[in-house]
C-alpha cells in the first residue's frame, strides 16, 4: 500500500531523475576513468594525424552545440585514439571520447570517421551512461526500495561506484542508440559530412560481427532496424550531401597487416 501511496506522491519527473549523477558529477567520474585508461591503454600522442583528424571533426561539431547548452552542461568534449586492433568506439561520462586505430585502419572516409565521433558525443551530451547507471541503481535496489527511498529523499551518489561501474560497461538501450543516431546525423550533416557514412560503418561492425568488433556490438548493439532507420533519414532529409572524402592513406598504412 506504501508503494502505491508514495509511487503517486513522488513527481514522475523525479522518478526518473533522482539517481542521475549530476552534470559535474560526470565530469568528475569521466576524469576519473580517463586516468584509468591512460593507464591500461595506449593513447596515440597529440601530434599523430588521426588524433589531430578526430578533434577537427570532433570540436567542429561541438562548436554547432549551441551556447546556451554549452553553459547550462559544460561538458568537456575530449577526443582520443587508443592504439588497438579492435573495431572500437566509446564515450566516458563528461566528455571523453575514444576511438580505437584498429576501427580507423578499416575506414575508407573521413565520413565514416565523422559518423562515429557524432554518435559518440550525443551519447556524452544526452548524458546517456547517466541515465543507464540511474537504471542500474534502480534494478540493483528494486522498484519497492526505489520508491520508499524516494519518499524518505535519502540517497547518497558515490563517485568511486560509479567509476567501476562504468568498467564493468552498461549496455546502452536502444532508444539511446537511436538517438545517438539521430543527432550524430545532426551533428555530421552541420558540418557538411555525408551521413552515408556513419552507414557505412554499420556495415563494417557488421560484417566483423563474428571476430574483434565484439565489444562495440555489446555497448552498441546493431540492428537492422538501425540501418535503415539511418538511410530513411538520409532519404527524408532531402538533402544532397558532398560525396564521402577518402581518408588520408596515411592513417590506413600502418595497420594494413591486420586487415585480412
Ligand atoms: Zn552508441
């Protein structure tokens, strides 16, 4: 009877918000979990073209977020590659993205490159991995507890939780997939990239969905729903875009012993 009482009482709104970590609580988490990675991983210096080339796509397209935004939720839109033979791309909480050389060693377009920077940072900017840690909290506790909880206004956010879970890796749904989608072909039409691109992409997880592109399907999972979801946008949009730019041979050569 409780439940119902306080389910009714509690705005919906809060519902959904109350376990959210805040705006600065994702920049903390992601600078936390950036530390981690330098750690683990091998980040490509700041001088290598294919870092230099996802920050022009990259903070080109952060700079068509309107100021407004960019005030309210001042995340800190970062680009990195991470060496490594995986077909890979993630974003952190607050603005760390990360893009995987062994996924630009099997691009063929600056485009295709530009479709994955633009889906990454709607996932940093619709705050996506903090809507999915608030569901994670939620399940972990159970709606019952959620709601008395709710009613007594007792919960407390922890950071260092919140930095392991992000390891531990929470599938995004797939309304956030799509909406990654949606305005990553925003994002990328702004700047005058082809958003055939980012489809092309799809087509590259795709056909590696048996071998290394595993982890990207497990945080991204592809569906034919979201193929063609993205070609009726390019369709409806009634827009014609530039043919897709080849990326600069440079960035390929050196992984070419890893392309079957
Ligand atoms: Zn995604």
């Amino acid at each position: 009877m409780l439940i119902v009482v306080v389910g009714l009482v509690a705005p919906r709104h809060a519902q959904a918000d109350i376990f959210r970590p805040s705006v600065q609580d994702q920049i903390k988490i992601g600078k936390q979990v950036h530390d981690q990675i330098v750690k683990e991983a091998k980040v490509l210096p700041d001088s290598d073209p294919r870092t230099q080339l996802i920050r022009q796509l990259g903070e080109a397209m952060v700079a068509k977020i309107p100021e407004s935004e960019r005030k309210s939720r001042p995340f800190e839109y970062r680009f990195y590659v991470l060496q490594s033979r995986e077909l890979n791309a993630f974003a952190v909480p607050g603005g760390g993205i990360y893009i995987y050389s062994g996924l630009i060693a099997r691009m063929r377009t600056v485009d295709q490159l530009a479709g994955v920077v633009g889906h990454e940072i709607i996932h940093v900017r619709n705050q996506h991995w903090a809507s999915a840690y608030a569901d994670s909290i939620k399940r972990r506790l159970g709606l019952t507890i959620v709601l008395t909880l709710l009613g007594a206004g007792d919960w407390v956010f922890d950071v260092a939780d919140a930095v392991d879970t992000f390891f531990v890796g929470l599938p995004y749904s797939r309304r956030h997939e799509a909406e990654a989608d949606r305005l990553g072909f925003d994002l990328m039409a702004g700047i005058n990239m082809n958003p055939q691109g980012l489809v092309d992409t799809f087509a590259l997880f795709a056909e590696n969905e048996d071998t290394s592109a595993g982890d990207f399907l497990r945080t991204h999972p592809l569906s034919r729903d979201r193929v063609k979801a993205m070609q009726d946008r390019i369709a409806k949009s009634n827009r014609s875009f530039p043919p897709q730019r080849p990326l600069p041979l440079n960035m390929r050569v050196p992984n070419l012993r890893w392309v079957r």
